[in-house]
C-alpha cells in the first residue's frame, strides 16, 4: 500500500483533490453505511471512477470492496458492481484512446498496476476461494463480472493464481460449470478463462480433462458450424491446445474416448466457391494443428502410432488428402495440410501404402507423390510449401522399406516409360538435382537420400542407374554424374546459395556409401574422386568452405571405413598414408570436426521438420546429422589405427563370423530338434485324445445297458401287476397244449444264456490276468523318470478298465440272478395251472360255465403269450449289447498295446536326442573357450570388444538350457 501510495505521489498528472476526496468518501460510505441502498450506490459511484482514477480507486478501495464481497452475497446487485470495480481497478484495457508518444509509457504503467493490484488481491489466498464461490452464482450480474475478474487475474499472475485454484476443493469443477452456461456470453468468457487456466498447468489439465471438457468443446464446437464458426470456435481450438500439447495422459484419453472420430466433420470444406474467410483460415489452421499435436514426432511412439491408425480408420487421413489434392485452397492452408498429412503417415505403414495411391483429380491421373515433387522442384512455388513438400516425403519414406524401393524403381532403366508420356518420381528428383536452382538441387538430394535411409538393397540398386548426358555420348551412372558436377564446383552458374549444392551431392554421397561396400567401391574406382576430395580437405578456404570441407573428409572416411579392400590402389591402409602425406591426421580429424561446430547443425538436430526461415539456413538435413553423430568418432579411430592392427582385427573379425556361423548352424539343428520333440508331443496329444474317445464310447455303452435293464424292470413291474390283478382267473386257466411247449423253450434259452455268462466270466477272467502281466511288467520294466510316468498313467488306464469290468460283471451277475427268478416264477405257474386242473375235474361244474370261462382263459393265455415273446426278444437284444461290449473290451486291449508300443517309440527317441543334445553342449563350450581367448587377444592388442559378442555366448547357454527343457517335458508326458 505505501509503495502504490508513493507511486501515486510521484504522478505528473494526478487527480484534483476534489475527486480524491471524493473516492475517499464514497470509501467511507462503504465502510461505515448501516443500509444497504447507500453501500450500493457509493460502489456504483466507484465503479464509474475505477477506470479513469484507476491508482486512485484501487488503493483506497479494495479493501473495502472484497469486504462487500463478503458481507453483502445476498444482494447479487452490488456484488455485481464490486466486481465490476475490481476488474477495472486489475484489468489492463484501457477505454480511452492515447496518443502515439503516449502510448508505450501509459501500457507500461497499467501492466505494471494490474499486476501489483493481482498481487495484492491474491495475498489473501482467501479472495480466490470467495471469487470461486461467487460463480456458483446463476445470476448474470454476478456470475459475469466474477469470471472477467478472475480471467484477469490468471493473465496477470497465472502461475500463482493456477496453484491457489488447484488446492482450493472443487475450483476446477466450478470453473467446468460455465461451459454448460446457457448464456453465450457466459459461456465464450468461460472458455478465455480456461485457456488462461490450462496454460502451461499439467495437473490442471488433467483435471480439466477428466471433467468433460473434450466432449463439451466438441459440442461447442459442432454447434457454431465447425471451420464455418466464429471466434469461438478458435477459442475453444486454442483450448484444446493447450490440453493435448506435449501432455500424454490427455492424449490418450482423447483417443480412447474416440474424440478422433469426430474431427472428421472439420476438414470437409465443402464447395470450392464458397469462399475462404480470414476466420475460417484461421479456424481450420488451428484444427489442422490440433491434428498435428496428436501425431507429432515428440511423442512417445506408441501413442503417436495408435492416433494414426484411428486416424486412418476413421477416413481423417483420406479427408486431408482430398484437401491436398482440391483446387482453390490459400497457400498457408495447403502447406499446414501437407504438413499434417506428413505427421500422420510417418512410420506408419497402413497410411504410407493409402497415401502411395492418392492421385490428384488430373487427366490423365496422377500420383500425389509426383504432383507434391513437381512443385518441390519448381522454384516458383514458395519456400515454406517447398520445404512442407520434402518433410512429406521423408515422412512418406521413413521406416517404409517398401516405399523406398518404388521410388529407386522409378529410375531404373527397366521401369523408365519410353514414351515419356508420364513423369515418374524418380525423374523428377533426377531433374532437380541438376538443375541449375541450388535450392532444388538441395531439395533432390535430400529427398533421394531419405531413398537410402537404411537399405542397403536400395543403395546396391541405385548403382544401376545411367543417366544420358548429351547426344552421341555414352550414359553416365548416377553416381559418377554426382561426382562430376561436385568437382565442377561454382564453374556452373546457379541461383542461389553457392555452397547449397555441393552440400546437397556431399550428403547425398555420404549416406549412400554409408554401410555399402559395392558402393564405396564404385566411388573409389573412379580415379578422379579420392585427388579432388584430398585437394579439397587440404586447402586454407573461408569459413564459408569450411563445411564443404568437413564434409569432404567424411565422405573420405566413410570411404575408408566401409571400404572392403577389393581394390588394391585404394585399400584402406593406402588412403590412410595418402591422408597423413598431404592432409595430416589431426588436420584431417579438425576439418570433420567442422561438421557438428557448425551453427546450424544443432538446429537440424532438433527436429525432423525442415522449418527454415529462408533458403540460405538450408543447410542440413536432420537425418543426416544422426549419420555423422553415428560416423564421427567411429572414423577418427580407424584413422589413427595401424596396418597390423586393421589385420589383427580383419582376422579376429573373419574368425568371429565363422564361430558365428558355427554356432547360428547349431542354433537351427537344436531348432529342428524342437520341431521334432514338438511334433512328438503332438501325436502322443492324438494319441491321448483317441483314448479319451474310446473311454467315451465305453460309458455310452455302460449307459445303454442300465437303460435296457431299467426297461426290463417295469416290464417286470407291469407283469407282477397283471398276475395280482388276474389272480383267480389265471388258476383256471387251461393250456391246450401251447404254456409247456412255451416254458419248455423259455428254459432252452435261460440255459443258453447261462452258458453265454460262464464264457464272459472266464474271457473276464482272461483279461484279468493279462492286465495284471502287464501292469507287473511295466512297473518293473525301467528305472527313468519319463517311462515310470508313462507306465504310471498306463496302469491308471488299466485300473480304469478293470473297475469298468468289474461293472459289466456285476451287471451280467444281477441279470442272471434276475433271469433265475423267471425262471422260478414260470415253475410256479406251471404247478399252479397243474392244481387247477385237478381241482377242475373233481367239482365237475356245468359245461356252459367252463366254456366261458376257458375262452376268457384263453384270451387272457394269449396276452401272456405276447408278453414272453417281448421278454424274449428284450433277451436278446441284452445278449447282442454283451457281446458288443465284448468287442469294445478287444479294442481296447489292443489301444492299450498300441500305446505300449508308441510309449516305447518315444522313449528311444528321447534318449537319442538327449545325447545329441549333450554333444552339441561340448561343441558349444569349446566354441565359447575359443571365443573367449580371441576376444582376450583383442583386448590385449586394445580393440575394444562390443558388448554384444559377449552377450550372444549367453544367449547362446540360455537356449541351450531352453532345448533341454523340452525333453523334460517330454518326460513328464
């Protein structure tokens, strides 16, 4: 307070003392007023004075209003002039217009009183908190004037003002309230009040995130026409902004909330003349970026890819490519679609083979990727589409092996279209980089080294292509072609940079002999190439030059590095005393250092975008900086090396591949060893599943049988009935000559099935014994633990089988007894009808009577006849189902022996491949002894040894380890 006191005083211009008086005053009032209506009126009194007596008001009054804050919350009238107050006495708008000379000190001094009047205000942590509590306020007076306040205060001192709302309970959730404001002005200030809120704020953020705020933007955003919207659809862009960018943890729950998908009625611009708006470029600018912050190069690469994928699936890939290829788009908006496109497809390979079959509406069609090239290589096009034109391509070639074949294709001499009716890419970046336009012939080369980028198919490839210089002449290979115009140097007159193209041919060269012997050969075999590059590194040039130079001694070290000696004028021990004769070792080591010294190489480093101010800063290219991060110190130490020591390590190298070879060719028999052990676990699994089957079959058989014998007892039951029932009508019955014959043919069957029974029982007997030989056989056969298991489940199975017998005997045992019963039934019958008959003849009743009673006798004989034939043919069918499962029984005896058999298969093949395995275990431990000792050898003569080479003996005793396992489980089976 003193200090904006003395600020005050020290004011050339300050207020009269009557309007000082009079704030002072209405302070007073304030303060000391007991009704409500004076209080009101002196805030509105200084609410009118706030903007013009700004220092004025705010010292002597805010005290005073943050108390009305407090005290008066249920008159929103004059909490509406408070914060009214209170946002002019902090906001630095100013109202009235100054004058030109004015105008710088006035802004410096109303930045510097908000921001002193916002400390003052959030002192009191306490003033945040009632600010938050008053926007819970519906009414419009209140509610409005309160977010101004508190958008004011973030953009004054937003850190400060951010961490006393995320410590205050339930700030963050209030301040979401206000997108769902039904009052637009409410609404659009609530979202400027969280953009300043989600400034550089991660946990607010998040927080922002998880309380709806995607799917409430995107409803905002929908409503106000998409790209068509006004400024409040860039507001609510820019907000989106700030939550995704450079946070993960939004990302992921944006695309998880399948919020991708609903971008994709943002890019359909509709009629090409509906007109282009300063608003809808700057909406669809911003939207085009959004898509960008999802796909971008720094975030990590899995959430990268999968927002490209849903992209794709979505159809937002194919509606950014329509954009590329429509007709009357601006300039700014056709090269952030190139660069979005470019984000989207990097890496990705679904959407590098969907973008290689875009074509442009053209007649005949065209692919996009020539139509993009052609305004690359065309100098009148501008700079920053020419530059977003490369990133795509490079986008279109990274990590696409694919790609990059189709594009060297092109240029070689079977795929070139003799008629030259259509331009192919290869052609096009032929064009360019021989053009007489540095900057082309930058971009070409670039381009065609991204081509390269890691493929050495493609590197061997290019060596094919020949170029027709002028009629009469033979062809020129590509290679040799680059070389001629790089000793050429400033001799051809070009627009443009003047070191620009030399750069582009030097890095173009350095990548394709990277990691390729037959080029490095083709290069070195031209007897021009190595004098013009030793002439070059040992001259005292400009500073200019001196990059030329840096890079002329990489290329030279590339050539010796990757060089395999096939030439013998060139050999690398040669080209070593060429470069101390004329160079000098630690001049050679300094010009290569001119390389990563270079300004403009740290900035090529940074990101893959070649984003340049202008075409003089086009300089490196950000894959080739990680070439010569990789290169640099790998060259300097095969410079300084000696003869002896390159052969030293030549012959540990050559040994080395061939112990490699010998241990990768017992890899693949220990491999085909575990096919082996593979296929064998998989025929004892069918065995397993055959037995499991046949089991099956027994138990439905089992299961018929208990069927037939439940039939058979209500038969029984239904007999027993008819008998009672029928009691002394049956006693009178009369046979006629037919029940004898019957009952004598009824016990012919019971004694066949007796003996049936007797040689079940005995062949039971049988397979009792047999069982028992082989189950002593088996536990006393071997002493390994694979067979003791295999003979274990094996005397499990014969358990089984011998417990299902015992069933079926048992069963046979209750149907004998059951027929024995029958048997004594029909006996008594047969005694009973023998009793009646005697008794019949001594009464000597009345024929009449005995007539009619022997035809009910009769009948009901007859009825009883049919029931013994049914009970016959029942005995039957029990005969058949007992000899069918006496032929189940067979078969799987004969299983059973069958996986003897394959049990002992097994058990050979185990141990053959057992002892296979153990001499390849002392092949391997010699082999690692030897590896051993060389690898010493050459720490002994100071090679460095890799990690790796250590590292393969123990995967190597790791898999060793692995293929013994298999047998062990073989063993368990």
């Amino acid at each position: 307070m003193n200090f904006l006191r003395g600020v005050m005083g020290g004011q050339s211009a300050g207020p009269q003392h009557t309007e000082a008086e009079t704030i002072q005053k209405l302070c007073d009032r304030v303060a000391s007023s007991t009704l409500l209506d004076d209080r009101r009126n002196a805030v509105r009194a200084l609410k009118s004075l706030s903007k013009k007596y700004r220092l004025e008001v705010g010292i002597q009054a805010m005290e005073h209003l943050i108390h009305v804050l407090q005290t008066d919350r249920s008159d929103s009238e004059i909490i509406g002039y408070a914060l009214d107050t209170l946002y002019n006495i902090i906001s630095n708008e100013e109202e009235e217009e100054v004058d030109d000379v004015e105008e710088e000190n006035s802004t410096r001094q109303s930045e510097d009183l908000g921001s002193q009047f916002t400390e003052i205000f959030i002192k009191q942590q306490e003033n945040v908190t009632l600010l938050l509590s008053l926007l819970e306020e519906f009414d419009f007076h209140v509610r409005w004037p309160g977010v101004k306040l508190l958008t004011s205060l973030l953009k004054q001192l937003g850190p400060q003002v951010q961490q006393i709302i995320l410590v205050s309970p339930m700030g963050v959730s209030r301040l979401m309230d206000l997108l769902a404001d039904s009052r637009e002005v409410i609404r659009n200030d609530g979202v400027l009040l969280l953009q300043a809120l989600t400034r550089s704020n991660g946990a607010i953020q998040k927080i922002v995130a998880f309380e709806n705020a995607f799917e409430r933007l995107l409803d905002i955003i929908s409503e106000e026409g998409n790209s068509d919207g006004g400024i409040v659809v860039e507001d609510c862009l820019i907000l989106l902004q700030n939550l995704l960018k450079n946070n993960n943890s939004n990302q992921n729950f944006f695309k998880e909330g399948s919020y991708i998908q609903r971008m994709k009625p943002w890019f359909e611009v509709g009629d090409e003349n509906s007109g282009w708006s300063a608003q809808k470029v700057t909406n669809l600018h911003l939207m085009l970026q959004l898509v960008r912050v999802l796909v971008s190069p720094t975030n990590p690469p899995g959430a990268t890819s999968s927002c490209q994928k849903a992209m794709f699936q979505c159809g937002l890939l194919q509606q950014l490519c329509t954009i590329l290829m429509a007709t009357g788009v601006p300039a700014d908006i056709l090269t952030e679609t190139i660069n979005t496109v470019s984000e989207v497809i990097r890496g990705c390979q679904v959407n590098q083979d969907y973008f290689a079959s875009v074509n442009a509406p053209s007649n005949p069609p065209r692919p996009a990727i020539v139509v993009l090239l052609m305004s690359m290589v065309n100098e009148r096009q501008p700079f920053v589409l020419r530059c977003a034109v490369l990133y795509c391509f490079q986008c279109f070639l990274y990590k696409n092996q694919k790609g990059q074949g189709e594009i060297v294709s092109t240029l070689l001499p079977s795929t070139i279209d003799a008629t030259g009716n259509s331009v192919s890419a290869g052609q096009l970046l032929c064009g360019g980089l021989f053009s007489t336009d540095s900057l082309s012939n930058w971009c070409a080369a670039v381009a065609l080294a991204h081509a390269l980028q890691e493929n050495a198919t493609q590197k061997e490839q290019l060596l094919r292509v020949q170029l027709a210089t002028s009629i009469g002449n033979p062809p020129v290979s590509l290679l040799q072609q680059c070389t001629n115009i790089l000793s050429q140097g400033d001799k051809i007159d070009r627009r443009g940079s003047k070191i620009q193209t030399r750069v582009g041919l030097l890095m173009l060269l350095c990548t394709w002999l990277s990691n390729c012997p037959i080029a490095v050969t083709h290069f070195l075999h031209n007897s021009a190439n190595v004098p013009f590059l030793t002439g070059q590194i040992a001259e005292n040039l400009g500073e200019e030059e001196q990059l030329v130079q840096g890079l002329c001694a990489l290329l030279l070290g590339i050539s010796i590095y990757f060089n395999d000696n096939s030439l013998e004028s060139y050999m690398k021990e040669k080209l070593k005393q060429l470069i101390e004769k004329r160079i000098g070792k630690e001049n050679f080591i300094e010009k290569l250092g001119f390389i990563s010294k270079h300004e403009l190489y740290s900035r090529a480093s940074q990101k893959p975008q070649p984003n340049f101010p202008s075409p003089e800063y086009m300089i490196f290219d950000h894959e080739f900086t990680k070439l010569v991060k990789e290169l640099e110190g790998v060259i300097t130490k095969a410079i300084y090396k000696s003869s002896e020591e390159d052969k030293k390590e030549e012959e540990v190298k050559k040994t080395l591949e061939q112990h490699d070879n010998i241990v990768t060719h017992y890899k693949n028999m220990i491999r085909e060893q575990d096919l082996q052990l593979e296929e064998l676990r998989q025929q004892v699994s069918t065995l397993k599943c055959q037995n499991e089957q046949l089991q099956t079959a027994v138990t439905q058989q089992v299961s018929q049988i208990q069927q037939h014998k439940d039939q058979y007892n209500l038969l029984k039951i239904q007999l027993g009935k008819d008998n009672q029932h029928q009691g002394s009508y049956s006693e009178g019955a009369q046979m006629n000559g037919i029940q004898p014959e019957e009952i004598g043919r009824l016990r012919e069957e019971i004694e066949e099935l007796k003996r049936n029974q007797e040689l079940l029982q005995s062949q039971l007997t049988e397979k009792d014994s047999m069982i028992e030989n082989m189950k002593s056989s088996q536990t006393s056969g071997t002493n390994e633990q694979s067979s003791a298991i295999v003979s274990a489940r094996d005397s499990e199975q014969v358990a089984e089988l011998k417990q299902e017998l015992a069933t079926l005997k048992s069963q046979l045992n209750s149907q004998s007894v059951e027929i024995t019963k029958l048997q004594t039934e029909k006996q008594e019958l047969l005694q009973k009808t023998e009793a009646f008959a005697k008794s019949v003849e001594v009464q000597g009743e009345t024929e009449t009577i005995i007539a009619t009673k022997t035809t009910d006798v009769e009948g009901r004989l007859s009825a009883l006849l049919q029931e013994t034939k049914e009970l016959k043919n029942e005995i039957k069918a029990l005969s058949e189902e007992r000899t069918a499962i006496k032929e189940q029984l067979d078969s799987s005896n004969s299983t059973i022996a069958i996986l003897q058999t394959e049990k002992d298969k097994l058990e050979l093949e185990i141990t053959d491949s057992k002892k296979e395995q153990d001499d390849l275990l002392v092949l391997l431990a010699d082999q690692d002894q030897k590896i051993l000792s060389l690898k010493n050898k050459l720490k002994d003569l100071g090679h460095p040894v890799e990690e790796e080479d250590e590292l393969e003996s123990g995967d190597q005793e790791d898999e060793d380890d692995e293929s013994e396992d298999p047998g062990k489980d073989l063993d368990h089976i």
